[in-house]
C-alpha cells in the first residue's frame, strides 16, 4: 500500500511540475510584452490619456464622457493580474534576467498607479483648475519618469536577448 501511495506522489507532482512549466515564448509574453500597458508611464502618454477620456454609452444610451478613474482602475487591475502571473512564473537560470527586471519594473509602478495617479484621475474627475492637474503630473514625472525609463531599458534589453536566445519573433518600437 506504502509503494502505491509513493508512485502516486511520484506521478501527481510530475505532473505538477510539467503543468507548472511555462514556455519561452510564454515567459517572454508574461515578463516583456505585458510591459506595454505601462510604456507610457510618467510621460505624456499617460498624460494625454487623463486629458481626454474615452466616451462612453451610459445607462439611455447617450454617449458620454467617462471617467478617469474607471479607466485607471481598469488598467490597475491588469497591472494586478500580470504581476500575480509574473510572480507565478519559476525564475529559471534562463529567465532570470527578465523576470528580475520586470517585477523590478512592476514594483516602481503599480504603486504610483494605486496612490499618485488615482490621486491626479480623481482630480481630473473632480474638475480641478489646469495649474492644479499639471503640478501633479510633474510631480509624477520628476519623482518617476528616470528610474522607469532606467528599468524599462533594463528590461527591453533583456528581452532582446531572451527573444534572440529563443527564435522569438518581436518587432521592436524604435524610440
């Protein structure tokens, strides 16, 4: 009984583990490609995104203004669910550089997203004067925008390798 209960172990956590293993290409997408929502971070991307919100279809079907804040708490909560995927994936000797670099990457933004950005969405929702608005985006810029772009360099590089290293196909943005 003992010796089944062993092979059962045995064939349970093989099969854990085989589950458990994530593609190169599924790395590469998680750790790099996922850094997209977030490359207009402490710019004038994310800037130009609070000035002018999407319309939307309210409850009569009257297209309106939306509000800043649906939008940022959108974009949060896919922040939040890729994180939760990054931090799921096993750091492998091969992977450990993108991984690093961008949970490095998510670690500096997702907090500046829940506190000074939903601060600044909020205000803009809130109809503050313009002078307002714009010493809280530079704000954001000036404590943020080269430790960012720093990491997001970092990360692209390592994606760079990782892709080549792996025949993985990417176009890359020229910046």
């Amino acid at each position: 009984m003992k010796k089944i209960i062993a092979t059962a172990v045995v064939i349970c956590s093989l099969l854990f583990a085989a589950c458990n293993t994530a593609t190169p290409e599924e790395y590469f997408g998680i750790a790099v490609l996922n850094s997209n929502m977030i490359n207009d971070f402490a710019g004038e991307g994310q800037l130009r995104q609070l000035e002018s919100p999407s319309a939307v279809m309210d409850e009569k079907g009257q297209v309106v203004t939306g509000k800043r804040i649906d939008e940022l708490n959108t974009r949060i909560q896919y922040l939040d669910e890729s994180y939760k995927k990054l931090k799921g994936l096993k750091e492998t000797e091969d992977a450990k550089s993108i991984l690093q670099n961008s949970i490095a990457l998510y670690d500096l933004v997702l907090p500046v997203y829940k506190n000074e950005y939903t601060k600044l969405a909020t205000a803009y929702d809130k109809g503050v004067a313009k002078e307002e608005l714009q010493r809280q985006a530079q704000a954001i810029h000036e404590k943020y925008a080269a430790q960012y772009e720093t990491l997001y360099k970092n990360l692209i590089a390592a994606g760079k390798l990782y892709a080549a290293k792996h025949n993985i196909k990417v176009t890359w943005a020229t910046n």
